[in-house]
C-alpha cells in the first residue's frame, strides 16, 4: 500500500515537471531573448529562499527542484503509511496531469505544494521538526494546516475561490481541475 501511494506520488511529480518544463519552453519560444539569460537568471532565484513559518503568500517557482530530488523522495516513502495529503488519497491511475494544464508555472508550483502540503504551512514544518517552528497559526488556531488556510483562516478573503469549490472536502476540492486551479490562484 504504502508503495503504492509513493508511486503515485511520484507520478505527481513526474506529471508537474513535466508541465513545467513544457511552461519554460514555451516562454522561451515566445522570448527568445531570454534563452540565453536563462541560466543567469536560475542561480539567481535559486539562491531565494522561503524564511520563516507563514509561507502562503510566498511566490517563488523554482524550488521545486527541490522537492523532487532524492531526499525528499526518500522522506515521503518513509512517511507514506501516515500522510494525509491529497496526493496520497488520489485513487491509483487517476491521470494528474489535466490539473496542471493552463496554469501558470507559479500557479502550478501553488497547486503541487497545496497537493502535496510540502507548503512551508506551520503544521508541516513543525512536523518535520522544523527548530522553533510551532503547527499554530498566526490568527491563534491550533494548527495551520492548508485545510486551515484554504477554508478557515479569518486572515484571508476567499469568496472567490469557494465560489468555485463543489465541496468543502479539500481532498475533493483539490482533485478537481476547477476548485484546484481556483485555490492555486487565489493562493498566490
Ligand atoms: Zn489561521
């Protein structure tokens, strides 16, 4: 089982860098000029990095690089029998790919992390044992899980989002191409 989900967990992956890499083509295509600073560019944001607990405003794209090398491959695996998120309750063999199709590479990366809760939301990071990172929220809830922002957090305005939303379930709101597009968007 637990192979299982870590392989459709790798599918995820596989199927968003994918998108990804179909994005920067297409870009460069549309800009040659910015073929050749493209790499310039790459070291430049890689060199970014999240800093603190309260991530969902955050709009980097290319960490992403990281979330699918080995370690974190490794971690997932390790971690699979446990896990909530999405990308674990996918159904074996449900294609992934149709989610990703129109977003932006930012809204894209949005939507994996969402999916994946690999976001730098508290819940996660205090889970990984993140130092001095608690699972609260910053509006004083207990933990901030991406169900907590998405639905439930009084921070944030969302009547457009929900208004694209069929349910309430973020497993359901996040396997389906509208309601999942709908919070990559509204979460960037
Ligand atoms: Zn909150």
């Amino acid at each position: 089982m637990a192979s299982c989900r870590a392989k459709d967990h790798e599918n995820e992956i596989q199927g968003f860098l994918a998108h990804q890499k179909d994005r920067t083509e297409q870009q460069a295509a549309m800009n040659p000029r910015r073929r050749s600073q493209r790499n310039a560019g790459r070291a430049q944001t890689e060199r970014r990095h999240r800093t603190g607990g309260h991530q969902h405003r955050w709009r980097e794209t290319t960490l992403i690089a990281k979330w699918a090398d080995l370690e974190w491959r490794r971690r997932w695996q390790a971690k699979a029998k446990n896990r909530t998120e999405t990308t674990w309750k996918t159904p074996w063999g449900k294609p992934i790919i149709p989610l990703y199709e129109d977003l932006t590479k930012a809204e894209a990366t949005a939507l994996f992390l969402l999916r994946t809760e690999v976001i730098g939301l508290n819940a996660w990071l205090a889970s990984i044992k993140v130092p001095e990172i608690l699972p609260r929220c910053e509006c004083g809830w207990m933990r901030q899980t991406v169900h907590h922002v998405l639905f439930q957090c009084p921070q944030y305005q969302r009547a457009d989002f929900i208004a694209q939303c069929a349910s309430e379930r973020l497993h359901e709101v996040l396997s389906n191409k509208r309601s999942a597009q709908a919070a990559a968007k509204w979460l960037i």
